[in-house]
C-alpha cells in the first residue's frame, strides 16, 4: 500500500522536486560573481589541493594518487551531505510541513537531487582527470553504475531514518556527525581500505560507502569489475532500508507537525 | 439535490508525542508517550458552494480538522472524502527561498501547493499584477520590504484558487490600502457561488455575515450545528457564561 502511494506521490511532486532542487542550487551560487561557475570551479579546486599534497607532500607511488583521493572525497561528499543534512531536515522545513501537505521523505530526495548533481560535475571531473593521466578507459567504465545505484539507495534509506529519529531524538545530529567521522576513517578515501591487514576486506565489506568508494575506482582506474557478491548484498540492504524508511515517514508524518 | 463536496465521516485524530529526548535520557523508564484525543469521532457534510464556519475554543479541534481536510494531517480513524476536488489551507508564503526572484518562488510555491506548471504559467500575469510589485518581480525576494513579500504571498495564494477553500482566520495583509484590497479579494473568493467555503474565525460577526452553517466543535467533538444566527447565540451565551 504504502509502495503504491510512493511511486503515486513521486510522479505528482516530480516537477516540484526538480525545480526545487534547482531552485537550492541556485540559492547557493545566488548573489556570487561567478555564478554557477561554482559548482565547477569548487571541485576543480578541490581536486587541484588533492593533486598537491597526494604528489608533492606525500608523494605517493601511484601516479594518478590525486584522482584516487578526488574519487574517494566525491563519493564521501555526497553520502556524508545526505546523511548529516538528514537529522535536521524536518526541524529546518517546519514552515513548510505545517503549512501544506508533502510527502516528507521529498525533502530527502530533493537533497539527494541537489548533492547528486554536484557528484555528477566532480564525476566529469574525475573522467578529464583519467584521461590527463592517460589511463585508458574501457567499457568497465558503465559498472560505475551499479555502485553509485547502491549507494544512492543505501543513502536515501538511512536518510529517511536519521530525518525520522531526528523529530524525536534532540542530539541526533551530533550522534550522527561523530558516526559519520568514524565512516569517513574506515572508507578509504586517502588510501586503498582493502589492503588494509587485517581487518581491510573486512572493513570494505562491511560498509557501503567504502564499497561504492572501491566500485567506482576500478571502473574508471583499474578496469576492474566491483566485488558482485558484496555489491548485490549492499544493494539489496539499500533496497531494504529505502522501503523501511519508507513506511516509517509515511506512518508518522501526522505527528511530525506537531512535536515541530 | 444538492451536490456533495465534502464527507467526514467518524473522524477520529489522535496526536502521538513524545518529547524530545536527550540521549542520555532515550532509553530511561517512564518516558512517556502522550496521546491526546484532538479529534473525537467528528461527521458532517458540506455542499457545493456552501460555507461553513467552525467555531470552538482553543483547543477544541478546529484547525486539526482543517489540517486534516486539507490533507496536512491524516485521520487515525474515519474517513475524510472530498470527491475528487482539489482543496487548499490559506497559507501564505509557503516554501519561499529569499535568493530567488518574485516570479521563480511564484513557481515554486504553486508547484508545492500541487499546482501544475501550466497552471501557474497561466496565472503568473494575474498573480504579478494582484501583488503591484512591478519590475521588482524579477528581484530577489529576500531585498523584498516585509509589505511586499506578504503582497506576494497573498496574491499567490488567493490566485491559484481550489475547488474547496480552508481558511484558517480571513487575511489582510499589506498597508491600509492593500488590507482593504486583499480583505475584498478574500471575500471575493469566499462569496464565490461554485466554491466550498470552511473557515474558522475569531470575529464571529464576520461569520454571520459569510457562513451558510456553523458547526460547533467543543473538545473535539460537535456540540451543535445550524444557522449560524442560531449556534453563534448559543456559543456567545457559552463563552460568556463561561467567563
């Protein structure tokens, strides 16, 4: 029932969705001089600082050690940016829930909407990175799909939770900052987690952000395929948590107005 | 016969809460979940282009039932039908992001009002002209003066018009001249013969002027329905007998 009000729900507020996902993206370059320029100039920037201390501090043995690390910070951007955004979703919309009716967990995709497109500008990046560094692309290249599949479902569910507990629990967002902080160590993002001895492998299968992290370097720098075992478990947990977080939004939005 | 617009039935709302909790204290006994009956198993039926007003005390379920008409909220049991038509609660300035211009969050708070983009297209002049902001629609609504935004606010909600109107206390908004404008447009909308009206306002001689039925709701429940010459004596004599 509640799957059948959610698809419902996702093609009525479609068009509200992405203009109010562009609508933010707009927010945040509005009165800058550049513009959107931004949303390309920033993760270039980023990726330049990575270049500099992988190759000149650190001077890493890999030669494309910047854009393993610029890989690794896009993926953890976009599930940290949902995640900690998440807990004070409710609370920052209040105007807008007590107000008129929405499918709360809109607010959760619109965010995903909005962090999604900035990983696809540093994902550009990444690819004119690859080929700065003569790294030959193959069609391994189309199995970055499945693992950004997995981590936007695994987001959007553990989203819809942490917006959910954050209604009743004060301190959530502190919880999940710390929680989050823990994740951002044990996802190999400066360094290949699964080498790790020997708890690595462990480490990679037991966390999804570090998966996708893993899944998206060996299609576009080692031409590898990702771990399916691990992928297909992930996913389905993805799918599992996303249907969960679901029904918990739609059994309680009554009650969010109020405790607001 | 007349034709049926709204149908509550049995309507039964229930607010769950539990307070906010620190961590410390989240798994601490005796933390108690409060359930407090705001509606208590309410029917009624409203015709098309009646207006019917609802009056009560504070706390006596009206803007819950409001809320719940208008989709906000829903019932924990009942059934609430509204037969197909679109409904909408008078809210003004609803979803507003101060870095976009007039026109853009005139888009933005029609399409969250479940509104479709041909629709508001279609009434994008009307709402500008309504609002008399000009040349600064194209402007930023955060370099708005409180007086404009709230013109804004109003035009958009008094424009994009539903089938079925909730209005939570009747609006004026703006300067004295404005406040009579926007006062007429209210009454406009509400006096308006295809339209299904339920309001809910403290002025009770505005709602013997307007309504066509009182229903009277007391601790969630209906003390009384009629004429409104009727029920607003029996409440006024309540309230003041209270007192």
């Amino acid at each position: 029932m509640y799957l059948r009000r959610f698809f419902g729900d996702l093609t009525k507020y479609r068009k509200y969705l992405v203009y109010s996902a562009k609508a933010s993206l707009k927010s945040e370059v509005a009165g800058s001089y550049l513009a959107w320029l931004w949303w390309i100039l920033e993760p270039f920037c980023f990726m330049l600082i990575y270049k500099f201390i992988a190759e000149t501090v650190f001077q890493r043995n890999l030669p494309s050690a910047a854009l393993f690390v610029f890989l690794g910070i896009t993926v953890w951007n976009f599930f940290n940016k949902n995640i900690s955004a998440s807990a004070m979703l409710l609370k920052h919309n209040k105007g807008i829930i007590t107000k008129i009716y929405l499918p709360k967990y809109l607010l959760c995709i619109k965010q995903i909407l909005v962090n999604g497109f900035k990983m696809v500008i540093s994902l550009a990046i990444c690819f004119v990175l690859a080929l700065y560094y003569r790294i030959i692309l193959d069609w391994h290249i189309i199995l970055i799909i499945p693992s950004l599949i997995m981590l936007v479902l695994n987001t959007f569910g553990f989203g819809c939770l942490v917006m959910h507990f954050g209604v009743y629990i004060q301190d959530l967002s502190n919880i999940v900052r710390i929680a989050l902080r823990l994740v951002f160590y044990l996802s190999g993002v400066f360094y290949n987690i699964g080498t790790l001895k020997p708890y690595g492998p462990l480490l990679l299968n037991i966390n999804p952000v570090a998966l996708a992290m893993e899944g998206c370097r060996n299609a576009l720098m080692f031409g590898k395929e990702p771990d399916w075992v691990m992928l297909g478990i992930w996913t389905a947990v993805g799918i599992v948590t996303s249907v969960l977080g679901i029904m918990v939004v739609y059994k309680n939005e009554n009650n969010y107005g109020k405790i607001l | 016969m007349m034709e049926k617009t709204i149908e509550v039935k049995n309507l039964k709302i229930n607010y769950r809460t539990m307070e906010p909790a620190k961590v410390t204290k989240l798994f601490k006994k005796g933390r108690r979940v409060n359930l407090e009956h705001a509606v208590k198993g309410v029917s009624f039926d409203v015709y098309k282009g009646e207006i019917v007003g609802l009056v009560g005390q504070n706390g006596s379920g009206k803007s819950t039932t409001l809320r719940c008409l208008a989709g906000i909220i829903s019932p924990d049991e009942g059934e609430v039908n509204l037969f197909g038509n679109s409904v909408s609660l008078l809210a003004i300035g609803v979803g507003f992001q101060k870095e976009l211009t007039g026109r853009a969050n005139i888009m933005l708070s029609g399409l969250l009002m479940g509104f479709t983009e041909k629709e508001i297209k279609s009434k994008m002049k009307e709402i500008i002209e309504f609002s008399e902001l000009g040349k600064y629609i194209n402007k930023p609504v955060g370099s708005y003066s409180s007086g404009m935004h709230s013109r804004l606010a109003f035009a958009i909600t008094a424009i994009l018009d539903t089938d079925i109107l909730l209005v939570d206390e009747v609006l004026s908004v703006g300067d004295a001249r404005f406040k009579k404008k926007s006062h007429q447009k209210m009454k406009e909308l509400i006096m308006d013969k295809d339209r299904t009206v339920i309001m809910i306002s403290h002025s009770l001689d505005t709602m013997k002027k307007m309504c066509d039925r009182i229903i009277w709701l007391h601790e969630g429940e209906i003390n009384m329905v009629g004429k409104p010459k009727e029920v607003l004596a029996k409440y006024e004599e309540f309230m003041t007998g209270e007192k």
